[in-house]
C-alpha cells in the first residue's frame, strides 16, 4: 500500500522527533506527495494523498487549524503535520479532538527540526516505496492472468508477501468506474485507499480488468470483514451519493491459487450488483456460487428453460396463473402444502390443484430427488437472471 503513516512514524521518531497526537485510525493511510503547506491556496491543487507539513505561519490561531484540518480531510489528504515552537507554540486540544473525529493523523516535529532535510528524506522514501509498490501490483496481476507460469511473479512478490500463506481477494467496484478518465479515476481511488484502514503491508490495492483490487495477505477473515465493515460504513460516510458494490473472494493457500479468489470476488460483485447488498461474500452465497461463476448466461437460460418450458409457456398465455413462482416455493417447502400455501397467500387447496397441474406440464411427478432438485435449481437460476430486469 505504499509508504504510510506507520512508516513516517518509524523512520521519523527519532531521526525528526516525531509524534503521533491524534488521528491513529488513519495510520495505514498511504502517502504520495509531502508539500509545504503555509496558506489555504496551494490546498485547491490537492488531489488525494498528499501529507501536508506547515510550520503554522499561515495557521497561528486555533480557527485557522481547525479549518485546515477539515478542509486536508475533505481534500483526502493522508496527513497534518505541523512543525511546533514558533507559529505554534502548541496543538489546541480542539485541533486534536478534530483529527480524531475525521481520523486525519495529526503530526508534530519541533522548530529546531530541518522540515527541508525531513522532507527530502520523506520524499525518497515515498518515491521507492511507491515504485515497488507499481512492481508489486504489476506482479500480482500477472499471477491473476497467468497462475501456471509461477516463475514470472513468485519471486517477486517474495520479499514483501508470506507467498505461501492465505490470500484474499476483494472486488471494489464504485458505479460508472469503468467510464472514468484516468485523472477521475486515480483520484477515486486515492479516496477509497483512504477509507481502508489497518491495510499497510499485508495488502495491496490496484486497477485492474475494470475494477479496483485489493489484495490482503495472511489477514484473518473476521479481520477482514470488520476492515471491509470500516471501509463501507466510512464510504457511506464521506461519499454518500456514489453506489459500491463490494465482493469478497474466497481465502485460498499459496500465491499460484490467487485466481481463483479473483474470480470468486468478481462472482460475489456480480451478485452484490444484482441483490443490492453492502457487500457479497463468495463463500455465503449458497448455490448462487454455482449461478455466478458460470459466465455464460446464456446457458444458464438454456438449463433453465429445458426444464420449465412448458410451465413459461403456460405463464404467458395464462397471465396469473404463476406456475413457475409457485413450483420454485413448493420446493422450497420440502413439498409442504400447507407451508406453501401460507407463503403463497393462497388456499392449500389451490396448491394442490396447481401442483397437479404443474405435474401434468412437466410429465414429471416430483417423487424422486434428482427431478425435485433439477426443478428447484431450474427455478433459481431463472429467478437470478430475472432478478435484472
């Protein structure tokens, strides 16, 4: 995920007497640019990312700070820090309570600190980080595309990921990402890396096939689900006008089987889009796992309708009649008339009328277990591909 929060804070706590004052949930925030920031004008260039370093020339009052904090968050800026002993004699608390709330990690270093020395050093720092970062996600892609040829990424990602251990991939897809210019979509993408805490070197977050990625490493899964939980409830937050639609793949072992939680989270993204849900996670889906790993629809209709033709048909020249709906709950029902009856709203009287007529339809009595559970499975998949319309 770049160089972050965490690593300034190692690298920079005792060479630059450094400190973390507030905005901890922002720690695994990624930086790209560090800028001298000393008015509010160089702000309107901020594109996301950016860790903005003042020695409070601009900002001496408390109001001003407080304005500067909010509008570095609103800006999606990765951090505040602010050189104390002149300008600033000390952060007001109010300033700190700020940070906290919008999780802006607030930083200190005092006057007799060289910031040029500091930013230098920072700067090279964030350059090669970000550069093995591009190789890192270079790499991951081409163990997406082509698993089998192991040689071409295992040692590579190596020396940053435990290759044989657990990976896990999630599918973040924001409505209309894919008509986005490049500018629009970076800068998007800078705001949900933003929103993702507690990612810093067990994962890795990139664009690809139309989609963003984000790949984690040896994280367990109830970790998992409470980073994504953050990330969706801070998205709904911050950004309540756009649509994500989030799936979640399934943990395999070993880098070479990272295509297939690929896929799996690109199933469980298709369902999340089509159910409307926070987010879908593969491995709950039940037997739409089956539905949505199978690309071709069209063949999903074709096992569909070899099997409900005459019950669609019947539907169709007997509007009200719903046959198909009501074999699917009857199955549902373990053939249960009077369960499904209750479901239906309806007589268990009209069931059995129904359901006798649909065995007429079919030429198929429902007594044996393959015809029920080739009848049900016919009916789901007809109710998924109808779920679009």
């Amino acid at each position: 995920m770049g160089f972050t929060i965490e690593d300034t804070l190692t690298v920079s706590r005792n060479l630059y007497r450094m400190e973390l004052l507030a905005g901890r949930a922002g720690w695994s925030n990624s930086i790209k640019w560090i800028l001298m920031v000393e008015d509010f004008t160089i702000l309107m260039h901020f594109t996301g990312k950016e860790m903005a370093v003042t020695t409070g020339l601009g900002f001496e009052d408390e109001a001003s700070l407080l304005r500067l904090a909010e509008t570095l968050s609103e800006k999606n800026a990765s951090a505040l820090v602010i050189n104390t002993g002149f300008y600033v004699k000390e952060v007001p608390e109010s300033v700190i309570r700020k940070c906290d709330e919008l999780s802006l990690p607030l930083l200190t270093v005092p006057w007799e600190v060289s910031l040029s020395d500091m930013i230098k050093d920072l700067t090279i720092r964030v350059y090669t980080e970000d550069m093995a970062d591009e190789q890192i996600s270079a790499a991951l892609i081409r163990a997406i595309r082509n698993p089998h040829d192991e040689a071409d990424y295992r040692e590579d990602l190596m020396p940053y990921f435990d290759v044989d251990g657990d990976f896990q991939v999630i599918i973040i897809s924001p409505a209309g990402l894919d008509t986005m210019d490049t500018v629009e979509r970076r800068r998007l993408s800078y705001r949900l890396q933003l929103y993702l805490e507690d990612i810093t070197h067990n994962g890795n977050f990139f664009y690809y096939d139309s989609h963003f990625v984000l790949v984690v490493n040896d994280v367990a899964g109830e970790d998992t689900d409470l980073i994504i939980g953050g990330f969706l409830s801070r998205t709904a937050r911050r950004m309540p006008d756009r649509t994500i639609y989030v799936g979640i793949g399934s943990r395999v072992k070993d880098i070479s089987r990272l295509h297939i939680s690929f896929k799996r989270a690109l199933a469980a993204e298709r369902y999340n889009m089509r159910h409307k849900g926070e987010s879908a996670h593969f491995d709950k889906m039940g037997i739409n796992r089956l539905f949505y790993s199978v690309g071709d629809t069209a063949l999903l209709r074709e096992l569909s309708e070899d099997v409900l033709k005459p019950l669609i048909e019947y539907d169709e020249k007997n509007p009200g009649s719903d046959y198909v709906n009501v074999l699917r709950v009857y199955l549902e029902s373990n053939g249960s008339v009077q369960t499904a009856a209750d479901r239906l709203f309806t007589h268990r009287n009209t069931v059995i009328y129904r359901m006798n007529r649909i065995r007429g339809l079919l030429d198929c009595d429902l007594s044996l277990p393959e015809d029920r559970t080739r009848c049900l499975i016919a009916c789901l998949i007809r109710e998924e591909l109808y779920r679009t319309r």
